[in-house]
C-alpha cells in the first residue's frame, strides 16, 4: 500500500485551520454526555481522541458533522463556521450537507452500501452528490482502491468481503470526496484482532501524508504512534491534553494514569 | 457490473434446474401428470373451445392487464403510503395508516361494489361531470375495478413498505448523511432500492394473491378470463372443463410472475447469502 494521493496535499498554509470546535455540547434529556470540548487540528494534524467508553469522545466526532445535534457550541470548517439555530440544529441544510462532503467520516461498523459494489461504493457520493463526471470517478475510485490493496475487489459485494477489507473500502470511499478532514470513530473496534493492523497500516499511511485526521480510538499504541496529539475525554470534558509523548510518557491527571493502567 | 455476475448466476441455476427433473421420481410424476392431461383431453368436452377461443384470448389479456396496471400503480402508491407511515409526520403517518388498515380490514368485493355501485351511481347526478371529457370512462366498469385493486394493493404493499423502509439499517443511510447526500438523493440512491431489496419475496407472493384477486372484478361485468368461464357454463351448461381451463391459465400466469420476481431478487445480489 503506497502513500495515498500525496500529490494533492498542500503542504503551504500549514498554520491554516482545518476545523475548530468551541465549548461543544450535547445533552440527551437530562444527561449532558458533552460538557464543553473545545478542539482545534490545523492542517494535517493526526488528533487522537481517547477515553474510557461514556466519556463523550464518539459522541463528540458525530457531532462535528452534525450526526448528533450538539446542544450549544460552535463548529468551523475550513473558515466558514456551520449555522446552527438557538438549540444547536444546523440553521442551513445546503451548507451543513456542502460541508459534510469535506468531511469524510469512516465508521465503526463500515457502513458500506450493501447493495453496491466496491466501485461503485466509492463513486457513489463523487458522482451523485459532487457532480464529478462519472469516467473520471471511476479512474480515480480505482486508484483509490488499488492504494488500499482493494484493486482486484473492485467489483464485489461488501458482504462477500472481511471486516478489514470492508473498513478499507470505506477509507477508499471517505478519500473520495478528497475530504478536508477525515473523521475515523473507532475504525478497528468491529474488527477481528488479526484484521485491525490492515486498517491501521491504510491510516498510518494517510497519516504520513499529512491528512487532517480526527481519530476517536482504543488502540493506544496506534495512537502514540500516528497522533501529533492527544486528547483525554473523561465524562464530557477533556482532562489532559498534549502532545502524544506527553499524555503517554507522562501523564499528569490521575483519572488518564489510571485509564492507561486499565487499557494498558 | 452486476450484470456478468447474475447471469452467470441464472446459467448456473438452470443447469441445475435440468439435471434436477431428471432423477427417477420427477420422471414418474412427469409421467403421471402427462397421463391426467391425455385423459382429460380425451374424455372431456373441449367442442366448446373454438367457439370461445376469441373471447378467452380478450379475456385473459383484460386479466393480466388489470393484474399490470393496478400492481404498478398500486406500488407507486404504495410507496408514499409506507414512507409516511415509517417517518412521516402525524398527519401524514395517520391518514396512511387509517387507509391501509381500511382497506386491509374490508373484503376487496365489498371496496369494488362500494365504488361502482356507489361512486358509479354517484357520478351521474352531477352535471359537470357527466359533461366532462371523463364521462364515456366513467360510464364504464373497468375504471372503477382498475381503482378499486389498485387501492387494495396500495394498502397491503403500503404496509410492507413501511417494514421495509423502517428495516433498512440505520448506519446505511447515516453513511449518506455523513457524507453530505441530499435527502432526495439518498431517498433514490440508498433508501428505496435496499427496502424493495428486502421485501422482493414478500412483493412477489402478493402479487400472486393480486392475480386472484381479478375474478372479483367480474362482479361489476368487467369481462376477464373468468367471466368468460362462466359465459361458458351459462351458455352450453358445462361446468368443470371451462374451470379446468381456467386453472391452468392463473397457474400460468402465476409461474409467470414467480419466475420474473426470481429474475428481479438475482438482480439484486450483494448478500452473501444471496449464491
């Protein structure tokens, strides 16, 4: 698997902002699972989002392209900031659908359209949604495929494939959109354990490339490895920040010594 | 791209189907069957069949057209009726549940004379519309049987597709939201074509009870294959032949459809199941 699409990554403007989120909230009824996050990744940051399962960090990805409505906060993509109505719905259903294709999420559980293959999985949103003449997506969902190892599978089913070989194809189909920021939520926590260092090796690669990545995972080590930084959710807030050497090698609050002693 | 794969599917499936017929026992059944239809050939009255040959042929194709029109419409229908039910809002998901319960709850004989003898009679007391370009059509019987089945599949299949969109996986139609689908195009591309995918079985068989259904629009003098047979028997006084007849063109048409809906379901393939 060679590094993908490296060609078209911008590497002037590094200081640019790829997406800041402000004091995030959410609250179903009366439970508040986000009790303020604020984050920021600049261009081609890897930012690993880890906690204890409750403590947000799922929640808080899907609220960045509004799968969750947030309660209150403010969201801003690439510079334009998401309107949102007093009680946190987006205001604009053009601008939130224009900016959630720029935002390419991959899923825990795949969510590959089943009743489409590979190809036409990856062409689906260049071509219905971006408009992107259908010969040229097809070339470049080939490449795509090809760079994930996926080339030979480009006409088969989702269901006939693995779980590795599923979530690649989903990481095919999120690059697609040449996404200004890639969401993963826990991209190998469905996976068999010899399945996960497929996807991980896809991701470290598009790491090395410099994509902006929002990464919600319990893989520790992967998170060490790829993430410029670390942030540490615990019950809605986050309770220690830094770079990735920092919150491993030292870890300041006892609540993140302890959730490194229980993961390992 | 699906095509290579079903039709390799199909080749595979009919090869299997004729080294099937061929074991001993299917070839003893053949045989028995074979001997059934000689007899009856032989020892009934067919005399009968040229004199309504010409009007079994209108009749049967007044049959599978009635069958057509009311199931496609019927579905379009349909449709809607099980999008409102699954998510619409109240005052679209009531309206759409009182209907289908309505129609599920009364006999189909009762909902095609409600509408001839009522609508039908209803019509022509009002002057503008015997007056309008609709009349000499509803002056008629076949638009009022055309109405009332496709109302009656509406209301079934509006029920399946309620099932079917709601048991459409949730994380399908999330991935198109994530990715910034517009709600039209994920309902086209996603949403629609996964919930037929799922009740293509259960369409098929209702399609098969909307075929024996059509008898009943004889009621209202529309002459279809059924009508016919009992011209038949009113006419020369023989019962059981024009009935055997007319079994053997419903279970024509039957296969017909089961084995168009076994094209259709190996269209769709994507299961792992599906081989």
């Amino acid at each position: 698997m060679a590094e993908l699409g490296a060609e078209e990554i911008d590497t002037q403007n590094a200081d640019e902002e790829a997406i800041r989120v402000t004091d995030l909230r959410k609250s179903f009824g009366t439970l508040e699972v986000l009790k303020g996050v604020s984050l920021t990744a600049h261009k081609g940051d890897v930012v690993a989002i880890i906690g204890g399962s409750g403590s947000g960090k799922s929640t808080f990805l899907r609220c960045v392209n509004f799968l969750e409505t947030p309660s209150a906060g403010q969201i801003i993509v690439g510079g334009e900031e998401i309107k949102m109505r007093p009680d946190g719905s987006p205001a604009d259903r053009r601008q939130i659908e224009r900016i959630r294709t720029q935002l390419g999420m991959v899923f825990q559980a795949f969510n590959l359209w089943t009743h489409r293959t590979l190809l036409e999985n990856v062409i689906e949103v260049p071509v219905h949604v971006l408009k992107v003449p259908r010969a040229q997506a097809i070339k470049r969902a080939e490449e795509l495929l090809d760079r994930v190892g996926l080339g030979d599978k480009a006409d088969v089913f989702p269901s006939f494939l693995s779980g590795g070989q599923q979530q690649r194809a989903a990481i095919a189909r999120a690059l697609a959109v040449d996404p200004r920021v890639m969401l993963f939520d826990e991209p190998t926590s469905a996976l068999d354990p010899e399945l996960v260092g497929e996807v991980l090796t896809v991701i470290r690669d598009l790491a090395a490339e410099g994509r902006t990545m929002l990464l919600v995972t319990h893989e520790m080590k992967f998170a060490r490895e790829v993430a410029n930084h670390v942030v540490y959710l615990f019950e809605g807030r986050i309770e220690e920040q830094g770079p990735p050497a920092e919150v491993f090698g030292n870890p300041k609050s006892a609540r993140l010594k302890q959730f490194l002693k229980t993961v390992g | 791209m699906g095509t290579s794969w079903s039709a390799f599917a199909q080749g595979e499936k009919l090869m299997f189907d004729l080294r099937d017929l061929m074991k001993p026992h299917r070839i003893v059944l053949m045989l028995i069957f074979a001997a059934i239809v000689v007899w009856c050939a032989y020892t009934l009255r067919w005399d009968w069949i040229p004199t309504y040959a010409p009007l079994a042929i209108e009749g049967l194709w007044r049959t599978i057209w009635i069958l057509i029109v009311t199931t496609v419409l019927g579905f379009f229908l349909a449709i809607p009726l099980g999008l409102a039910q699954a998510i619409g809002p109240w005052y679209l998901a009531a309206p759409a549940k009182v209907f289908c319960t309505i129609i599920r709850g009364t006999p189909l004989l009762l909902q095609i004379w409600l509408l001839y003898y009522g609508l039908g009679s209803l019509f022509p007391q009002i002057p503008w519309i015997r007056s309008s370009e609709l009349w000499p059509y509803l002056r008629q019987a076949w638009p009022y049987a055309v109405l009332a089945l496709t109302l009656s599949y509406a209301g079934y299949e509006g029920e399946v597709m309620r099932g079917a969109f709601s048991g459409v996986n949730k994380g399908q139609l999330e991935a198109a939201n994530a990715f910034g689908m517009p709600r039209l195009t994920m309902f086209r591309r996603i949403w629609l074509p996964q919930a037929i995918r799922n009740v293509l079985p259960t369409l098929g068989g209702e399609t098969i009870l909307q075929l024996k259904a059509t008898p009943l629009v004889a009621t209202i003098t529309v002459v279809e294959i059924y009508s016919v047979s009992s011209r038949v028997r009113a006419d020369t006084f023989i019962v059981y032949e024009p009935l055997l007849l007319l079994a053997v063109f419903y279970m024509m048409i039957a296969g017909v459809i089961t084995l168009l809906f076994r094209r259709f379901e190996q269209q769709v393939p994507g299961r792992a199941t599906g081989k």
